[in-house]
C-alpha cells in the first residue's frame, strides 16, 4: 500500500472554487483500481503547539493506493487531464510526499 499527502498551495481566496472542482472531480479518482481512500481535508484549530497550520490558502489531500503503479495510473487519468486544466488557474504549488507504511 502507498499513502500519499499532497499538500496544495493555492492563490488567495480560491479555495472554496478549488474545492468545488475538487470534489467534482473525487467520485472519478475514487472509482479507479486501487484507489483504497482519495479526500480533501482542511486546517482544524487547536491549541496543540506542535500544530503545523497549511492556512486558508491550502488543502491538504490524503490518499491511500493499493500499490506504486495504481498511483502511476491515476496521475495518468483522463478526469486528472481536465481536473489540472480547471484548477490550473487556483494553484499555486504543489507538494507531495509519497510514504510506504513500516509494518
């Protein structure tokens, strides 16, 4: 299995557009061979000083994959395709951490 975090940095005051597309976009991921778990999550404010906050203008995205090819494929997608083309516009960067859980 493959976790993956995707944390996008997005220009002031899209969010709420980019999440729209997002979640437009989610039952397609959602449906494809491996995909295990595929979300949208958002800052929740704490008092824990460890707390790294992503702000306002970020999502973060936690995804599951059965395996290094299942994610291959779904950045390969047609609905990815389009998906990049509507929300080009909203970000501003991307980071991603692609991590294999210790058993």
């Amino acid at each position: 299995m493959i976790h993956v975090i995707a944390t996008i940095q997005l220009n002031p005051g899209t969010r709420e557009a980019f999440l729209r597309e997002f979640l437009r976009n989610t039952p397609f991921v959602r449906a494809e061979a491996g995909c295990i778990e595929y979300g949208p999550a958002v800052d929740v404010p704490t008092s824990f000083a460890v707390q790294e906050v992503v702000g306002e203008n970020a999502v973060v995205v936690v995804e599951k994959w059965a395996s290094l090819e299942a994610l291959q494929d779904h950045m390969k997608a047609p609905h990815m395709a389009d998906y990049r083309v509507r929300v080009k516009d909203f970000v501003e960067g991307v980071q991603l951490r692609v991590l294999q859980p210790v058993e």
